[in-house]
C-alpha cells in the first residue's frame, strides 16, 4: 500500500508506528504517549552513550521527543518513524555539544525563578537594580499572557511543571493520568507556547537586551 508521494514503511513495526503517528497528527494524546513509551529508553541509552551524564542524557531525550512531536506533521514515511525519530536525537546531542559552553536560550529560563542567595557568613551581595526589577516584572508579565493563551489542560500541565515544580510521577498522580500520557500532553502543550512566542508581544521581549546579575567588582 502507498500513499501519494510517501512510500510506507513495509516491517509490521513500521507500519505500526506510521499509523501511531497519523493517529497523533489527528490529536490523539494517547497514540503520542504510545510512541513516548515505544522508543523513550532506546532514546536514552542512545544519548547516554554520547554524552556519559545520566541526567544530561534524560533532558537530551526529553528534548528529541519534543522536536519530534512538534514537528511530527511534517513526517513523511519514505523512512521508518524510528530512522526519523533517531536523526532528530543525533542532531539535538550535536547541538548540545556544540552549545554546551553557552548560556541556556531564554525560553528554557522562562520560567525560572531567582535562586535564594545562601548565607555564608559572608558580606551582602547587592539586590537587584530597578532595571531588574523591571525586567522581572515584564517577563511575569508575559508569562501570564501566554498562560492565558493556552487551552485549560495544557495550561495546567505548565503551571504544575514549572510553577508548582512538580515532577512527573507526581503530576500523574495528582491528575491521575499515566505518566505517559502526562509527558505527552506536556510536549503538546510547550509546542502551543513555542507557537505564542512567536507573536509581537513574546518578540519584543526576545529583543530586549539581558541584564547580569554579577555585583560589580570593586
């Protein structure tokens, strides 16, 4: 069997993830979770091989799947969905390794908090200027807005993930979904963002430049 311009994988496996992929294009949650679980500690194991860190290589692999989710539409089965599955890793542990030394792109510090300064004994370092503080103020801001953006489910997914800090046993169990479908539901939901980021209002704050919270020295 063929379909217009794509040849389909001929393996039974194969077969079966082109159709897990068609039924996850169609926005079925449980068809993601599905392929989430068939390649995830393959995945794994093939990261933690090129990078020899457990945790590097479980944010490496969380990564792949949610390229490979966003972009799943635009799968075409002239490969197997794991050839296509398993580039995508490649490229991503390239990408780490070339950008490992840089500073962390600023969606993934979207969300963080500023780190209570320990007590050491030692002098008080500096707060934060006003421009900081503004700059804070502004990216709540536009937290919020793109919250408000979101559907209800996958808004929930962010605020328990990164306002809640929960985990994602602990999210399953509080939404009592399995931890699949969670990790799922999750990537759709941090594609819908990656989408609103793109508006005006996420572009003007891309723009503006960083401010470092280094305390002069004197």
């Amino acid at each position: 069997m063929e379909v217009i311009g794509h040849r389909i994988p001929r393996n039974n496996r194969a077969q079966d993830d082109y159709h897990l992929v068609q039924t996850a294009v169609a926005g079925n949650q449980l068809a993601y979770a599905a392929l989430l679980g068939r390649y995830q500690k393959t995945i794994y194991r093939f990261m933690l091989q090129r990078v020899k860190n457990p945790v590097e290589a479980e944010d490496l692999t969380m990564e792949a799947f949610e390229k490979a989710f966003f972009n799943l539409s635009s799968y075409a089965p002239t490969h197997a969905f794991s050839t296509w599955l398993f580039r995508i890793a490649l490229n991503n542990c390239i990408d780490h390794n070339r950008k490992k030394r840089m500073p962390s792109v600023w969606f993934d510090g979207l969300f963080a908090t500023a780190p209570a300064s320990p007590d050491f004994g030692g002098p008080l370092t500096a707060g934060p200027t006003p421009e900081e503080v503004m700059i804070r103020e502004q990216r709540h801001a536009l937290i919020h807005e793109l919250l408000n953006g979101l559907s209800e489910p996958y808004r929930r997914l962010i605020e328990l993930r990164y306002f809640e800090e929960m985990g994602y046993e602990e999210m399953a169990r509080h939404l009592d979904l399995p931890m699949g479908t969670v990790k799922a539901q999750l990537f759709r939901a941090k594609a819908q963002l990656h989408k609103l980021l793109k508006t005006p209002a996420a572009g003007d704050y891309l723009d503006r430049p960083r401010v470092s919270s280094k305390v002069p020295e004197s």
